[in-house]
C-alpha cells in the first residue's frame, strides 16, 4: 500500500545513492543524458531513455516505483 506511489528522483552533476530493501521489487523508468545510472547492480545506461523490472517485479504486487531523470551525474540505487 505504500509502495502505490511514483518516486521522482531528479539528478543533476552530482550522484544519488538510494537505499532499498533487496526483497522489494522495483520498477523504474529511466532517462538519462551523460549519465550513470546503476539499480542493484545493473547498469542501465548513459544517454536516453529505459525502462528497468527486477525479476520478481509483478504488476499486480508492490513495488518501488522509480522515474530516474539523471544529467551529467550519477545514481545508484542498491
């Protein structure tokens, strides 16, 4: 129920380091220009624009919800 909700995570030169717990899936969309962005070890990419599920993601269970915007800078979530 808490996990209903879109995370906005906004980067710019700069790196983001977020801490999740490893038994909550994750869905993320990423966009990124000149960027790192890392999610639980698996790098996603460095320029333009990606969607992430971990493999235990399912839609109709929660999960972590990440729109990841990153310019020139870094994050990482673990």
């Amino acid at each position: 129920e808490e996990l209903s909700s879109e995370i906005k995570i906004e980067n710019a030169f700069g790196r983001t380091t977020i801490l999740t717990d490893s038994a909550t899936p994750i869905k993320a969309q990423v966009d990124t220009g000149f960027a790192s962005v890392t999610i639980r070890g698996q790098k996603i990419g460095s320029f333009g624009e990606a969607d992430f599920q971990t493999p235990d993601y399912s839609a109709d269970k929660p999960a972590l919800k990440l729109d990841i915007d990153a310019a020139f800078g870094e994050v990482v979530v673990e």
